[in-house]
C-alpha cells in the first residue's frame, strides 16, 4: 500500500499525500512566506527606496534632542536595575548559583522558540475554545487588563504596517513592562502582541488573583524620561467573542487583507454567525502575533479576529421574512419622505 502511494504520488507529482502533518505545516508556511515576499514584501522594499529618492526627510533639532534624553534615561534606568540586582546578588550570594543553575535551562528553551510554534513560558489571556470550525475558531475571551500605545499617527483612520512606527510602540510598551512606571515594578513578558486595525499595539498585563481584586497595576510614567506623557494606557478590555484564523509567516498588510477575506467568507458562509459591530459598520479586526523576532518565519504563529454573536434564529419562512423586511424598508423610505418634507428644489 506504501508503495501503491509512493508510485501515484510520483506518476501525479505531488507528494502533498504523503507528507506527515508536521511537514504539512511546514510546506503550508514556506507556501505562505513566499507569498508574502513576493506580493507584498519585496515590492514594499522597492516603493520605500523609491520614495526615499525623491524625498528626504530631515528629523528637527528639537526631535533629535528629545530621542537623545529619552534614550540616555532609558541607559541610565536599565544601569541603575543592573546595579540593584548586583547589590542584591553580593548581599545573598546563593542567588548567584541559582542563576547559573538555571542558564543552561533558560538558554536550551530560547533555542527551542527558534523553530517552535509556540514561545515557551510565556503567558496570555485566558480564553474558552467555544468550536473549531476547520477555517477559524471560536473563542470566549474573559476580561483582561492591557498596556496600550498608538501606532497611528491619524488615529481612528485605517492602519497601515509601518516597520518604524511598529518598533517604536513595542519598545514603549516594553520600556513600561521592564519598569519604566510609577512603581519602578517589572512585569513578566507574555504573549500574544496584539495590534488593531486602528493602529494600537497592546501587551497583556498578566495578573494575579490578588492583584485583580486590588486592581494593582503600575501606572506609566507621568513625564517624558522615557517614552513619551501618555504614549501608554492602561485598559480594561470587556469579555468578546472573537472568530479567530491562524495563519504564518510574516503579517504584512497584504496578508492581513487576503486571511481577513477568507476569515469573513468562512462566517458568511457557515451562516452561524455574525459580525457584533452596529449595522453598516466596517468590521473591526485584531491580530495577535506569538513568537519572537528570531523565530523562524515558517513556524510563527499569527492569528487574526473579529467579534462575532449567534445569529438570532427564527422560526419565520425565508420568503415571509424577505417579504416583511422589504415592506418594513418601504415603511421607513416612506416616513424619511415624510419627515423631510418638499424638496428645496
């Protein structure tokens, strides 16, 4: 039978087949990452060279001044921590050994996130898996408290990827989780880092039971040491239902669009459910990216969402139901007419 399935893979040359699921993922995301190189990446690259031809963009004395201290301040935190955790070492000399009792732990798992799906010992918000419905999957997300930085520069507009802008965030937020706060407190990294369709970038502040309850979360920096006054918040996401669809490789705005249009498709057609956004509203979108810079792009694990509810069921005939809601638009066309009056025609 082996060789039944060798020999027609052969004759029909696909080995699809014949392939173990793991090397179907892995061809899945070499597919996936080529295709993002050549529709989206490289011709990205190209525009950017080109653009920086004809423009040239000279940042202010003033910026340059403000980058300097922030990054100085950010120097001089990160040395005055350094600084502690030595005078704590000297002062207990057993943290010493258990430090380079756990090096070689700690070493062998970031060489396993390199070529793993799934970052290890790393934590994010708690949710129930509700079904899988082959091309997504619907889940319940509890509550959960976030740090959030915007992006965008004209916020509200649509998002588009911009690598700088992008970097930016995640080093403000990151800045605030290492303990750039008002409580000089560090925070344990988690997963995923989630970016929205409005140009936020968000990190889940994970927390004890204790500290939910006393509401204990460090509030960002009052002043521009650091990062900018305001740049982040602090925010207290409802619970949501969210139709979720993995996919790998890298998330560039092409590829946001093209699993975006499947992910929507996919509910249209299941016909269970549908978009929890007011009537006419653009269908808002989150995408959550897992694995570290240094992981293999093949192997990463991306995911897009959007909010959903159960489609109200009725008992109603399609026909009558087509038909009353025709007669109720007439109803509605007629008192707008109404209500406006004679034309200023």
């Amino acid at each position: 039978e082996i060789r039944d399935s060798v020999q027609k893979a052969l004759a029909d040359r696909d080995i699809e087949p014949l392939l173990t699921p793991n090397a179907k993922r892995l061809q899945d995301g070499t597919k996936a990452v080529a295709r993002q190189l050549t529709n989206d990446i490289i011709p990205n690259i190209a525009q950017t060279v080109q653009s920086r031809r004809t423009s040239s963009v000279i940042p202010s004395p003033q910026d340059l001044s403000k980058l300097s201290s922030r990054v100085l301040n950010a120097l001089q935190s990160q040395a005055k921590r350094a600084v502690e955790e030595v005078q704590q070492d000297l002062a207990d000399p057993s943290r010493i050994a258990q430090k380079v009792s756990e090096l070689p732990t700690e070493l062998a798992k970031e060489a396993r996130n390199v070529f793993s799906e799934m970052p290890e010992g790393l934590e994010g918000p708690p949710y129930t898996v509700v079904e899988n419905r082959g091309d997504y999957e619907v889940r319940d997300y509890s509550g959960y408290a976030v740090a959030s930085t915007n992006m965008n520069p004209t916020f509200g507009e649509p998002y588009e990827t911009d690598l700088s802008g992008a970097g930016t965030a995640f080093n403000t937020l990151a800045a605030y989780l290492f303990g750039a706060n008002q409580d000089s407190k560090p925070m344990e990294m988690t997963t995923p880092v989630t970016t929205t369709s409005l140009g936020e970038m968000r990190f889940y502040l994970k927390q004890t039971q204790q500290e939910q309850q006393q509401g204990d979360i460090p509030m960002p920096l009052t002043d521009d040491s650091i990062y900018a006054k305001g740049s982040v918040q602090i925010l207290e996401l409802p619970p949501a239902r969210l139709a979720v669809r993995k996919f790998t490789g890298f998330v560039t705005d092409g590829e946001i669009s093209r699993q975006k249009q499947v992910l929507l498709q996919a509910l249209e057609l299941d016909g269970v459910y549908e978009m929890d956004v007011p009537h006419g509203a653009k269908v808002p979108h989150v995408i959550f990216q897992y694995n570290p810079p240094y992981t293999v792009p093949i192997v990463r694990r991306n995911e897009i969402a959007v909010p959903i509810r159960v489609l109200p069921t009725t008992d109603e005939p399609a026909a009558e139901s087509l038909e009353r809601q025709w007669s109720d638009t007439g109803d509605e066309i007629d008192g707008a007419a109404a209500d406006a009056g004679p034309s200023d025609q």
